[in-house]
C-alpha cells in the first residue's frame, strides 16, 4: 500500500469510526436512560476512569519524554487554567449574583428563619443516610454536585480530547513509511474509539435531548485526527516538528485538563447524585471508575510494549 492511500485510508477510519463511537450514547431514548438510571450512572464513572487514565497514564508520560522537567508542572497549569475558567463562568453568570436578593436589617428574621430550615434539612439528610442505628459520625454530607449551570467542564473536556486528537493526527501524518501508518492507526483507534464512547455518554449526561450539540461536538472531537492526519502529510519540515516544544507543552496541558474535568466535574457530580438514593451505588460507581481505568491502562502498556 502507497504512503498517501494508507494515511487517506487512516484519516477516514479514525474520523468515521471516532463519530459513530460517539454518537452511539445517544441512541439511548430517554425512557431508556430514566429506566435503568444507575447503569447510565456507572456507565459514565467508567467514562471518568478512562479519562483518568488516558490523562495521567498515557498523555502525561508522552509529554514527559521531550519535556523532562516541566510536564507535571504543565499538567496543573492545564488544571487551574480551566479551574479558572469554570470560576469565573460562575462569578459572572452563575447563580446567586443578585445583590438584591440579601437580606438585611428588617429581613434578619426570615434569616433566622433559612438557616433552621437549612439546619433542619441537614439534619434529615445525616438521618436518610445513615439511619437511626447507625453513628452520625461515620457520615458525611458533603456530596453536593457541581454547579450544573455551567458548561466549562463540557467545553474544557472537549477542547483536551481535541487537542489529544490533533496530536495523535499528527504522529500519523508525520510517518513516511506505509506499514508504521497502520500500526499507529491500529495503536490510536484502539483508544480513541473507547474515549469518543465516553465523550458521547458524557455530553447526553450534560447536555439531554440536545442532539445537534450533540453532534457539533462528537464531530469535531473526530475532526481532530483527521486534521492532524492531514496536517502532519503535508509538512515539509517533519523534523522540526517532532523536535518542536509545542507539542509536549500542548499534551501536558490538555492532560491537566482531562484530568479537572474528571475529579472536579464528572466523578463528584455521579457521586453526589446517587449519595442518598442506594448505598451500594457508590461501590459499582467504584468499580467502573476502575475498570475504565485499569482497561485504558492495559491498551496503553500494551501499545507501548508493541512500540519498543
């Protein structure tokens, strides 16, 4: 097979594959979703345990291998950059910036009144969660999920994984032999495809019954390999690239990045909404976690040892 039919034949796998893993969650009807809520629940904790691990298992040593000495302090500037971003989304446009709605002077009574209403409620909330025989202790009421409001966490995981895309491209279109295109399309999709499921899963968890967002996003996240793949053939200078900074600078802060989205908004978020529905939820949220993880761990060690 000729150079240009392989990397045309990878631009069109990864790109269609990518987009038809990622909008296969959406082809779950919402009666679906409401029947069997904690399936969808584990189904995105697995999500987060493949993020995880593609952010500090995966991502996080390749930026390493040219940035040495700086890769984990790009990855928390990748995780404070979008920490940030959700902050000030919340400042200017969350809830609760109504100067009006305080209370003072005359109004000190119906205070009074919020804060026993809200002493009474955590009250039942430590009751309903560790019943009446159970130490109150042991219990903490902590779970809250994040500010549903706010779509940095979509927007930041999307702008990671197609950042991770582009670069993965890259590689690919950088290659100048037939048979090293194919085994790094083998390499890339066995993941990417994983990743585009969990993208999708996470956007109908964010963002129901928007199908056209829907869409919009799962295609550029499969649009980031293509471009990559077409950027990276048509370089004439390939050495400079793989010699160029940038790239490992740009991985580390796309793994910060997966890495905010994952213990900030979509792990906390799962973990708070079944705290006080079923109490074994949060041990098959626990195992999915690590299956996502340990599954994206396996391919990753696999494909490694494959590359050596």
């Amino acid at each position: 097979m000729e150079l240009t039919t392989a990397k045309a034949v990878a631009m069109l796998a990864l790109g269609l594959g990518s987009f038809i893993f990622g909008m296969i969650p959406a082809c779950f009807s919402e009666g679906t979703r409401q029947k069997h809520p904690l399936f969808i629940s584990c189904l995105l904790c697995f999500g987060g345990g493949v993020l995880l691990s593609t952010s500090v298992v995966h991502m996080l040593p390749e930026a390493r291998e040219k940035l040495p000495n700086y890769s984990e302090l790009m990855l928390c500037i990748g995780f404070f950059i979008v920490y940030l971003v959700d902050e000030l989304v919340h400042l200017f446009y969350g809830p609760g910036n109504d100067p009006h709605r305080q209370t003072y002077g005359s109004n000190e009574g119906t205070s009074l009144l919020h804060q026993e209403r809200n002493m009474q409620q955590d009250a039942e909330m430590v009751d309903r969660c560790c019943g009446d025989t159970a130490n109150p202790r042991m219990c903490h009421v902590s779970h809250t999920a994040p500010c549903n409001k706010s779509s940095s966490g979509v927007i930041g995981l999307l702008c990671a994984l197609f950042v991770h895309s582009v670069l993965e491209g890259l590689a690919i279109g950088l290659q100048v032999d037939a048979s090293q295109v194919l085994l790094l399309l083998g390499a890339v999709a066995s993941h990417k495809f994983v990743v585009g499921f969990c993208l999708g899963a996470e956007l109908c968890a964010s963002a129901p019954g928007r199908l056209c967002a829907h869409i919009v996003c799962v295609a550029l996240f499969s649009g980031g390999s293509v471009a990559g793949i077409g950027l990276g053939a048509g370089l004439e200078t390939v050495q400079a690239v793989k010699d160029s900074i940038a790239v490992p600078i740009m991985q580390a802060l796309a793994a910060g990045t997966l890495l905010y989205v994952t213990v900030s908004e979509v792990l906390p978020r799962e973990r708070a909404s079944w705290h006080e529905r079923k109490r074994s939820a949060g041990v098959a949220q626990l195992a999915s976690v690590v299956t996502g993880f340990a599954l994206m761990y396996l391919t990753t060690m696999y494909l490694d040892h494959d590359a050596a």
